[in-house]
C-alpha cells in the first residue's frame, strides 16, 4: 500500500482522496481545516458523475493539522490540493519538512497556474515534484458534501529540477508513472462502468499544459472577477473584442516566448473563445472566491506568466493594467480576513 | 424677471432652481421627471448649509416632461443640470427647440466633465450655449429631499462657439454675466447670514476649469468604480501608485497637450492626492451610479479626454485599459436597464 498525505480537500482534493483509496492501493490521510469535526464524525456526500452517490464516505485517517499528521510510516506521496496564494506555500514549507523521507516520498502538485513548483523544488531539492494540472467540474457545497458535474481529467508529470545527480529524471519519471497508475486503478469503475471520459495522463511536458489552460485562466478568469461578470456576460459584451481576446492573444506571445508557440497557437485561442456560448452563466474561480471574500490565485495565474513576459521582453498592456487592478482587490480581500 | 426652465432636479439642479427662485430676479418652470407627482403635491425638503432647512418648497411651476413646457413666455435660460450621458443628450435635443428663441434664450449646463458644449452648440448655433461647474456636495435622499453639505461654488463661462456673425462674443459674454449675477443674487443670505462660501463666479476659461476638475473625476472617479472601492480604501491601498497616480498624471498629460499646462500642473496634482485622508469613505459618483444600476457619465469623464489623447499623441497606458473596463460596465448597466 502507497502511503498517501493529501492536504486541502476541496472540490479536487475530496475526490482525488476517494479515487486514490477507490484504487485499494492507497492508504490516505488527509488533512482537514475548518471542516476536520463534521467530516470525521459524519463523513464526505458526493454526488459525482465518475463514481455516482456516496454518503458519509471517510479517507483512512482525517487530521486537522498538517503538524498531527502520524509519522509512523513513511510518506510515499503528499499531495497538494489547496488554492496556490504564496503566503500559504510559505507557510507549508515548514510542516512538509518532518513527512519527507528522501529517496520515499514524491510531492504531488494538483494546482493552477504557473510556476507553482518552484518554491517547493527549493524547498525540498532531494525528492521528486510532480506538477498536476486537474480539469475537473467539482466542487463544495457545504463543509462536508462535495457536487461533481464533469469528469476527472488530471494530468500529472515531473517537474524535472535535477536532471542527475542526486535526482535522476528516471526516478523523477518513476514516481510519476507509479502515481498515474495508482489514480487510474481508482478511475477503472468510472471509465468502464460509468463511461465519464475520467482519466489520469502521464504528461510529458506539463508546463505546455499549464501555458495551454493559461490562456483561459489569464484572460477570462481574470476579466471576469475584475468585471464580476460571468463568461458569457463578458462574452456578449464589448469587452470581448476590447479586452478578452486581446488578453488572450498577450497570454499566447508570453508562451511563444518562453518556448511553448507550438501550444498556444491562433487554433487554440480561436477554439478558446468559440468554445463557450455566450450565455454560459459559468462564473470563473477567481470570481467565485472575490465573492466569498477568499484570496484569489492571482500570482500563479497572472503575477507569474506577467514576470516570464518582462525577461522576454513582450509587451501585455491589457494584461499589465488587470494585474495591477486585482493586485488592489487581493489587498482588499486580504484586509477584510485580518 | 427672468423665465428659467429647468431641466433635472437632483441634487445640483434643485439647489439652483432655489437659488434662481430666491434671487427674486427669476421664475423657475422645472422639468421633473420620477419625482413629479410628489413635488407637485408636498414640494421638496431641503437641509442646506447654505439655505438652512426649508420644508415643501416648489418651484414657480414644476413639470412632468419638457415636452409639456409652457411656451406662453419665452425662455432667457433653459438650465441643464441632468447627467451627461450621450443618448440622453441626443434626447433632449429635439425637445429643446420649441423652447427656444433666438435673441432672447441662453442655454446653461451645469454638468461634469468635458466637451459637454459641442452637441448642444451644434444643435443651436444661433444662442450663447454657457457652460458651467458646479462643486457642491448636495444629494437627494429621497424623492423630495435633498442633503446639502458643502457650500455651493459655481462657475460659469461662455462656450464661445461663434466669435462674430451672428453671435458676436459680448452678446455671449453678457448673457453668462445676467445669468451669474441672477444666481449670485440668490446667494446672497447664504454668504451674509451663513456664511458658507457660496458663490457663483464668471468664468475666463470654463474649460481650463473643467481640465483641472477632471484631474480628480478622471482617476479617482473611474479607479473608484472600477474597483469598487471608496476614495480612502483606494488610497490606502497598493493601487495609489499603480494606478492612481499614474492615471492622474496621464490627465495632466493630455490636459498640458490640449494647452492647459498652466493649470494641469504637477503641483495641483501633488495637491490632490494628498487632500483627502486615506480614511476617507467617500464614494465618488460614478461608483455610487454604478452601485444604483445607473448609467455612468463615461463619456464626458474619461472618452472625452482620451480622444483628445488620441489627437494630440499622448500615451495613456493606464486610462485606456480603465476606459475599456467601464465601457463593459456602462454596457451591462443599460442592459438592465432595458
């Protein structure tokens, strides 16, 4: 059995924790913040189109602080499923340090955005990272039930920051591979009896993938929550030719830039702006969490691709002037918190 | 006495049409158009730091429509004091020439922002169009209430539209003096007995006037509503020198191009961002429109400055993308609206 810490279960985590038990070849503990009471005692609901209805449904262990996670046995995964705000990695750092075992443990990364493993590979340069980018229709309802519409689709591959010594890429490319394994077994009912269309890819390059869903998170996640509008607002409005498509198209020279133009073609942008009607009443993460008063992702999905755009030297002046508006609104939310 | 038709009685326009009435010199038709049944009947309750309280005052006459002025007398002022706002312009015009009498009728608009003359003076080449700014803190609370705090200071000046044939520049000049007199008349017991500060002056260069006032409306009025935030949050927050500053100083810009560098100087706008304490909790008008889902003066604030950008070849990074955004904004309050 793979011994698994997963921390942050939301709409992605909740599910990845049952798909990794699901496979029975897992043993999950997972850490639980404001809803560690009510899930311990009551358990998870979830309504999930890949595994049908659950009720009251446990991991092997829930803990309510990363510090009480048991180092009885040693971690063969941590899997990461919190939002990705800065202050929170940092704040991680510290605790991971007592449940990694070098030449054991992997990091997994389920996270938007860009550049997100960085700080971690800093952190922790003896073990493997793997970077995973989930597209999943999933969500809380309430503190212990979770309602998920579309189907689990995760792509997962190493973050190659050594390329030898002390890491070698194939034990880099080896926890990947045994990670990818363990969460398709977990999808096997879903796939055959279900027919979802879940699936767990083992990616070759997942930094391609991260720029390829950027181009949506970085135009209209963000337009979005500046506008409080939802998708399809945005899209009947003029701020579809004056702001969403050019915020686009700068996403897309910042990837060609960085090496990655054969991802963030013209196809894709023009398949990205036809793809959604323009009466989606689809209200984008950073949205969602401006109107619960939560921080939003901004630094991973704006602040990073804006930082690769001034060392190469492109111009994003839509893009620029979104970033500096919703750097005003996380002071905003942040100031409300404390 | 003097005939007044008065078009929008807000918080600006009611004071003036009491103002006008008090003068003695004027009889005041005002054209109500929401609130016209109950004035009719119980008449406004003002509380003035100028005027002191005054309880079911009217008007000589009130109407509920322009298109129902009497034309038994003509006109020697029709005073606009609606919002600025493209199609309601565009609206009123044709409603306008009836009431109008060439050699006898002046046009007064005493409205934000900039370029807010060339329509009207279009419309009615052949009468002085006089152009006004009004910096009062007046508000109505309610259909027949009005909250008056700080004291009425007016300017007014001819849009000088013709200089010769057939309306020579004293013909204008004389007009805005007649009707800066009539209002500094009604003004009188506010500075004698009250001693408020009130006062209505004769304006050399209206538009130099207009530049300066469009230094705070055209960055802390736009920031503020696209951010949603009040002037002291926007103040205290990162954004002062990522946006605020910069747009304030993109105005002065535009505004040292047009030929206002002698008022548009650094030091007023040194002044300006440090007048206001950033606790302020102040909501500018745009955003406290955008908060009732009413249309936003965007045209007159920030268009019309930034055609003159265009024009002159001065770069606003900062207003442009401001500009886009609350076009988005304006387009989604009229699709409430209708």
């Amino acid at each position: 059995m793979l011994n698994v810490c997963l921390i942050g279960a939301g709409g992605v985590g909740t599910i990845a924790a049952y798909v990794l038990e699901k496979s029975q070849r897992c043993r999950v503990t997972a850490v639980l913040r404001s809803n560690y009471t009510v899930v311990r005692d009551h358990g998870f609901d979830i309504d999930s189109v890949d595994h049908g209805q659950i009720r009251g449904w446990k991991p092997h262990r829930v803990i309510p602080f990363l510090s009480s996670a048991p180092t009885d046995q040693p971690y063969d995964f941590i899997v990461i499923t919190t939002k990705s705000i800065p202050d929170l990695v940092a704040a991680l750092i510290p605790d991971l340090k007592p449940l990694i075992t070098p030449g054991k443990t992997s990091l997994v990364l389920i996270q938007n955005g860009l550049d997100i493993e960085h700080s971690f590979a800093s952190a922790f340069p003896e073990i493997p990272v793997l970077s995973g980018l989930s597209m999943i229709g999933s969500r809380t309802t309430s503190p212990r039930a979770v309602f998920h519409e579309d189907p689990d689709q995760l792509r997962i591959g190493p973050y190659y920051h050594h390329v030898d010594d002390p890491l070698p890429r194939s034990t880099q490319l080896e926890a990947a591979r045994t990670f990818v394994e363990a969460y398709n077994a977990g999808l096997s009912d879903a796939r055959t009896i279900q027919k979802s269309g879940a699936e767990c890819v083992l990616a070759e390059d997942i930094v391609a993938a991260r720029w390829r869903k950027l181009l949506w998170n970085g135009s209209y996640n963000t337009i979005c929550a500046v506008l409080r509008m939802s998708v399809g607002e945005v899209l009947s409005s003029p701020g579809r030719k004056t702001l969403l498509e050019p915020a686009m198209r700068e996403i897309a020279a910042v990837g060609t830039a960085a090496g990655y133009g054969e991802t963030v073609t013209e196809d894709v942008v023009q398949f990205l702006l036809k793809d959604t009607p323009d009466t989606s009443p689809f209200r984008p993460s950073m949205l969602v969490h401006l109107e619960k008063g939560q921080p939003l992702e901004l630094e991973v999905i704006l602040g990073a691709p804006l930082r690769v755009a001034r060392a190469k030297g492109v111009k994003t002046p839509v893009l620029d002037q979104i970033y500096e508006l919703l750097k005003v609104v996380q002071w905003h939310l942040l100031r409300q918190q404390s």
